[in-house]
C-alpha cells in the first residue's frame, strides 16, 4: 500500500506545478481534487460566521435557552447523503469518507472532513516492531477531533504531545500554523487485537485563528457528562398531562446523548473551540419513542448514524448516512427504528470565509496554500520532524 507520506511528497511536488484550476458555482476558487489518503485521517467555497474576532467562545454561547426555543419552528432535511464506499487509510484506518464530495464546501461549514472507522477485528500483530497506522505527516489551519470507539489509537506530534485514547476517549488537536503528527493502533491493541472503531472529524478554523499555536486536548471519557434526552410524547404518556404534545426528560436507560462540545440542556461539554460548535454522541436505546433535539438558529446541523436506524421527518437514515438539515429551525424529533441506535450530532456557526484545501492544509487563499507547503518543505513554523 502507498504510505500516506508518500502521497503528500508527491503532492508538495505536484502543488508547485499547480495554478489556479477553476471556479465553483459561488466564484470561488477550486485547487483541484483531493482524497483521503492524501489527507492522512479523514472543493473549497465561500460560507456565515459573525464571531470571528473572538478566541474561545463561552460554551454556554452555543445554545438558546429553552423558553426561546419552545416556540420554534422545527428544522427540516436538506439532503440525506447515504453510506459511501469504504477506503483504507494508511494499514489501520478502514474508513467511510461520510461528506464523500460535500467535504471541503460551504454547506457544511464549520465542518469539514469526516471518515468513519467501522467496527473492524485486527488480528494480533506478530511483529513487535510494526505498527499499523500513518506516520508522520503536517497539518495547518484546522483542528482534528478523534473518538475512540473501540481499541486504542495512539498519538505523538511534533509539538510534544503524546498520548492513547481508549473506548470513548477523545483527542482534540489543533493543528493552527502547523504540526507533524502520527496515528497508530496503540501497542498495547496491536499486540492483542481486537474489535477497531473510532471516527475523526476536522473542524475549520477562522482566518483570525489559523496561524495561532497548536495545542492538544485529550479528554477522557469519565470527563464527558451525560444527560438524558427530551422525550416527546401525547397527552397522558408524559408526566405533564393536558392536550396535545408535551417534552419531558428520558431515563437513561430510554435514550440519553453524551456531551463532548457545546452545549445540550444547560450542560457543558469539556471541549473548548475557537467558534461555536455542539459535538453530541447520541444513544437511543427504546425505539418508536421520540425525542427532540434543540439547536442554534442558522447552525449548520448534521446527524450522522453510527449504528442502528433512525427515522427524521419519514425519512430512514441507516448505518453510515448522514442527515444534512437546513439552517432554520431549532427543534427537530428522531425517532430509533432499531434498539441501541447510536448517532453522532454535529451543529456549529458557518465561517463566512473562503475556503482553500489542498491535501493536509486548509487555508483561505491560494497563495496561502503554497507559503503552508513551502514551510513544510522548510520545516519552519511547527513543521519538523519529531523522533520518540
């Protein structure tokens, strides 16, 4: 298999050789294609932002308060974008590239690349001297969010942090003017084996914020609170009476979503973001219950189905798709099909700049891109090599 690294040399190569290639829809300029492999784990446009100039946003900024919301009209489905072929990245990552050939765009600002590592069995590895994963490679102007799921992924970058994430860990890295990074099975998995499942998610950065430090943030899962999701029911099924429909609090053992950014029914997340972003593991455990979900007007929101089925507005959402929701609205209702559904819910501030991308970097311009492979190429502002 090609070594990622082997792909982003030639890419550094290829990029110089490169001009401008076209416009999209929005007059935007295009840098050409890209995929996965090239971007290590894991089309450019314009897109909404108003905070900018600010650095960390209060978490608590990331929600309206619920009498605001109880009023609200209901979001509804944009698009639905369904499970796409798998590809492997590097030898331990056996991913769906879930915005397949929305990555990168406008509509799904902040976000902007998300691969899925489906539960997958390892074989123990016989050699103590391999391992499985992408070594070295740079980053410049986002951040990347790892979730473990199952077995352990191990991290070191050239900023000095180093560390493993285990089932429902989490590792918050902002890449910013630049890192080299590596991604690995952990040693102690490799050794064993087992069930392998995580996701990783890269997260735009503003201009104001792309040439900031790097940073890491590893936040364990016994630091990740949990809280039991609104349950919709008629009239006699919930504990408020009266007419018509009523909300009232789950147990968790019906459905409850696990906080890792932002804000969900007045509970902070440990996460900290340079805009505001709400990452919610959700679990439905009952189905044919429904449960409503509130959001920041004009968020981009997107949910995502880890396991099981989940019915949105009729429609059926199955392992691996995606729900894509228009920006209006504050309150939408899910309903499981499936006991134990599982969903990863996405909802953030759209950045209202460009966007240029181009293999591991994400900047604003072109011009931008070629100064972040000319400093890579130099090993100037973060980009040097690291040894363990």
């Amino acid at each position: 298999m090609i070594s990622v690294l082997a792909i982003i040399k030639s890419t550094l190569v290829a990029f110089i050789l490169l001009d401008y290639t076209g416009t999209n829809n929005n007059n935007n300029l295009i840098f050409g294609s890209q995929t996965s492999a090239v971007y290590a784990l894991g089309s450019p446009t314009n897109i909404s932002s108003t905070n900018n100039e600010k650095n960390y946003h209060p978490i608590s900024n990331s929600s309206q308060s619920s009498t605001s919301m109880s009023a609200a009209a209901q979001k509804t489905i944009k698009e639905i974008c369904r499970k796409p072929p798998r590809h492997w990245v590097g030898d331990a990552f056996h991913v769906y590239p879930v915005f397949a050939n929305k990555a990168f765009t406008s509509e799904l600002s902040p976000f902007l690349m998300f691969d899925y590592a489906a539960p997958k069995e390892f074989p123990p590895e016989k050699n103590p001297n391999y391992r499985r994963g992408v070594g070295q490679h740079p980053h410049r102007g986002f951040e990347t969010v790892t979730v473990a799921f199952q077995g352990e992924v191990e991290h070191a970058d050239s900023e000095g942090h180093s560390g493993v994430i285990g089932p429902g860990d989490v590792q918050w890295m902002t890449a910013a003017r630049g890192i080299i990074h590596e991604e690995f099975h952990s040693t102690e998995f490799s050794k064993r084996g087992g069930i392998f499942e995580m996701f990783q998610l890269w997260v735009n950065l503003p201009s104001s914020k792309k040439m900031s430090k790097p940073r890491y943030q590893p936040i364990l899962a016994k630091d990740i609170p949990q809280v039991p999701l609104a349950i919709v029911g008629k009239s006699g099924e919930d504990d408020g009476g009266g007419s018509g429909s009523d909300v009232c609090t789950s147990t968790v053992e019906e459905g409850y979503a696990k906080i890792i950014a932002g804000n969900f029914r007045g509970t902070e997340g440990p996460a900290k973001t340079f805009t505001p972003v709400d990452m919610w593991v959700v679990s439905l455990l009952t189905k044919q219950k429904e449960f409503e979900l509130e959001f920041v007007e004009g968020h981009t929101t997107l949910l995502f189905v880890q396991n099981g089925s989940v019915e949105i507005q009729g429609k059926t959402l199955d392992l691996a798709d995606v729900a894509i929701m228009d920006r209006e609205g504050t309150k939408l209702t899910i309903r499981a099909t499936q006991k134990n559904t599982s969903l990863l819910v996405l909802s953030g501030e759209p950045i209202d700049e460009p966007i240029a991308a181009r293999g591991p970097f994400v900047m604003n311009t072109h011009g931008e891109l070629q100064q972040a492979f000319r400093d890579y190429q130099r090993g100037t502002h973060g980009f040097r090599h690291f040894s363990k």
